[in-house]
C-alpha cells in the first residue's frame, strides 16, 4: 500500500545519519577500505558511542578486526595501521565474498566448473530397514 515510502524512508535515514554525525560525531579515523570512524558523547554506562559511516555498502565484513576491536569497546587503542597483532605471514584482510562473484566456490559446488570426486569404496549409503 505505502511502497513509495520505503525508499524516501531509506534516503532520509541516510541524510539522519549524516546530520548527526556532523553535530555530534568527532572524527577519529579512517581504515583502509575508505570506512570513517566516530566517537560521541557517553551513554548511560559511561562508555562513548562508536560509529562507522561505510565507504560503499554497508556490511559489517568490511571493518577489519582491529576496529571491531575499537568500536566493540574491546579495545581503547585507535587502529594506526601498525597493530601489534598483526604478523608478517598473516594475509591482508578481505572482506566477506559471498554472494559475490568472487565467492568460494569447492570442487562439486553446482555453480563451480570442476566435479566433485566420486566416493571410494568404503562408503556405504544408509538404508533404512
């Protein structure tokens, strides 16, 4: 009945988004994914409220672990690119793939080229008596 409402309610969240991060957000930092972070005021815990304003769409994968870390609260220190987490033969951060085309796809996936091999000669399928 109301369709038309749903994308004006869409764009006006993100216009909320953005007003309030520029009355009350103060900026505390960029990761590499273009992903800007803030910090406001304090809640009724004492603790800050932490905010992410995605560079493209918004899915959680795309905040690397170190500032989950910051806005989860685990952890205090504001990412700079030199964690000390992070060893030499760790892989660089990807974000989630799926449903995407460059999705993993196993060997026998339906939508993969390859086939899955066929079960050796020990299996045996369950048969119900």
């Amino acid at each position: 009945m109301f369709d038309f409402l749903s994308p004006l309610l869409g764009t006006l969240s993100q216009v909320h988004i953005h007003f309030v991060t520029a009355l009350f957000g103060r900026r505390i930092g960029q990761d590499e994914f273009g992903n800007i972070y803030y910090a406001g005021k304090k809640d009724a815990k004492g603790l800050e409220r932490r905010w992410v304003l995605y560079q493209s769409r918004v899915d959680a994968s795309e905040v690397p672990p170190e500032w989950h870390a910051w806005l989860h609260h685990q952890s205090d220190i504001v990412p700079d690119g030199h964690s000390p987490f992070h060893r030499r033969w760790q892989r660089p951060y990807v974000p989630n793939r799926n449903g995407t085309a460059e999705a993993y796809l196993p060997p026998g996936h339906q939508l993969a080229a390859a086939h899955r091999a066929k079960a050796s000669s020990d299996y045996q399928a369950w048969r119900p008596t």
